[in-house]
C-alpha cells in the first residue's frame, strides 16, 4: 500500500510542477515587460523634470522665482560678511566653532557665556546635533570673530 501512495504522490507532485511551469513563464514575460516599461518611464520622468527645470530656469517668473528669492534672504541673513572683505560671507559651521573654542582656549561653558546659550546648546552645535537658529547665526558669528582679550572680557563682564 505504501509503494501506491508514494507513486500517487510522485505523480500529483510532477503533474502540479508541470502546470506552474507554463504559469511560472508567463509571470517572467510579464515580469521583464513589465521592467523595462518602468525603466522607460523612470527615463520619460527625467526627461520631463529636466526640461521643467529648464524652463523654470528660463522664464524667470512665478513661484519658483519667488522660492528662490525667499531661500536667498534666508542664506543672507544667517551669514555675515567678513570685516573689510565685502563679498565673502561666512557661515556657521561647527567645525568652525570647535576652532574658535580652541583658539580662544576656553571650555564649553567659557563659550556658552560668551555667546549667551547654554553649555548643552554648544556641545549639540559641536557635536553637530543641532544647529543655532537663522536668527542668532550673525550675532554667534560677530562673537566668534572677537580676539581672546575682547572675548574675555566681556565673559568677565
């Protein structure tokens, strides 16, 4: 009885492989029809974004000049031109923060005074956790700009 069960088994098995075969190859046509349609419109996309940009570029007008005027008064505003160099404009980095600190050869909370935030905002700023607000960048940047005598005293004071 075990040997008709085995070959009922066997034959149900190579007759359900047989069937998804023929279905298995229809998925893969579908499959690769479907790939290369996607990749084709992935290329009409670029091509299409790249010519909105163009004529974005070209006409000059509309929201996009508008964004872009807004996103220019942000740059401005968070830079701050450097004292008798007019065109170069500096801009808030932490690295650069880390540079002055040591410079200046004071600690996180020396700096923090000087600059008027906490120690934990400095350590964030250094650490790149976070950044100083649009608002606050130029006067940060006039403070770091200070030599170590000016820079302590007002610590002192």
């Amino acid at each position: 009885m075990t040997s008709f069960a085995d070959s009922l088994k066997k034959e149900i098995a190579r007759v359900a492989r047989k069937e998804l075969r023929e279905e298995i190859a229809a998925m893969r046509k579908t499959s690769t029809a479907h790939r290369s349609e996607i990749a084709a419109l992935k290329k009409q996309l670029k091509a299409v974004q790249a010519h909105v940009n163009r004529m974005n570029r070209n006409q000059g007008k509309g929201k996009v000049e508008k964004v872009r005027v807004a996103e220019r008064a942000v740059q401005e505003s968070s830079a701050v031109q450097i004292k008798g160099k007019p065109g170069r404009k500096v801009v808030f980095t932490s690295e650069r923060l880390k540079a002055q600190r040591a410079r200046l050869g004071f600690t996180q909370e020396q700096m923090a005074k000087l600059l008027e935030v906490s120690s934990l905002s400095i350590w964030k700023w250094e650490s790149g956790g976070a950044s100083p607000r649009a608002s606050r960048v130029p006067q940060i940047l006039e403070r770091l700009a200070l030599g170590k005598r000016e820079a302590e005293s007002q610590i002192a004071a």
